[in-house]
C-alpha cells in the first residue's frame, strides 16, 4: 500500500516535505486588502543577469475583487544561491509578514461597523 500511496504523491504533486513553495505576504494599498501568493522555488525562479549567483522572480497579484475594488500588487524578490530571499521590492502595496498577513485578513474580512445606534434612537423629526 505505501507504494501505492508514493506513487499517487508523484502525481499530486505532494512532495517529501522538500519546502519547494515559499509563501509570499502583500498588501494592497488601494484595496486594503492582504494578498497571499506562493512562489515554487523550483520553476519560478530565474538567474539574475547582473549576478549570476542569484536568482529573480517578478509576480503580479491580483487581489479578490471584495468591495468592488481591483488591485495588483507587482513584486520583484531577488535569492541568493541557497534560495533564501535576500531582498524584495513591492509596487502598490507593502510586504507583510505571516503574522501581519492574519491580522491584515481578520480586519479585512471582519463585516462593516454597525451605524452609531444613537442615530436610530433620534426623535423623528
């Protein structure tokens, strides 16, 4: 059975454990909104041209569309030859850590603010 279950992983994609997506966090400065990506370290990444010890990606993400609101956020991360990031850039939004991502998404998904209920307890006029 374990053979069976290797070779169905293969197939899934489920590797070993091998750590071959990096999970990248952003925020979208128009929207407001966190945005999650993951980066496969394995076909993702290109040599950079100025260094040939380093690697480059660029991805475009595109937030959900929550609140009529449309965004992408542009990220340029440059690794070193271990494919640890060594530096970043973000265009129209920053870059949030794991921790930042889940407070960011909690106030993001939380539902509107009630109206003052002291409005609604007014006299009619």
């Amino acid at each position: 059975m374990s053979f069976l279950k290797r070779l169905a992983s293969l197939f899934s994609g489920g590797g070993g454990g091998d750590n071959r997506a990096l999970p990248i966090y952003v925020f979208s400065n128009r929207c407001r909104e966190p945005i999650m990506a993951e980066i496969d370290l394995v076909n993702s990444l290109s040599r950079d041209e100025e260094n040939d010890d380093r690697y480059y990606t660029r991805k475009v993400l595109q937030g959900s569309g929550k609140n009529r609101c449309f965004t992408q956020v542009e990220v340029e991360i440059w690794f070193d030859r271990g494919k640890k990031v060594s530096h970043y850039e973000v265009s129209g939004g920053r870059w949030l850590t794991q921790e930042e991502y889940e407070e960011e998404l909690i106030r993001f998904e939380a539902p509107p603010e009630e109206e003052n209920e002291a409005e609604d307890e007014s006299p009619p006029g």
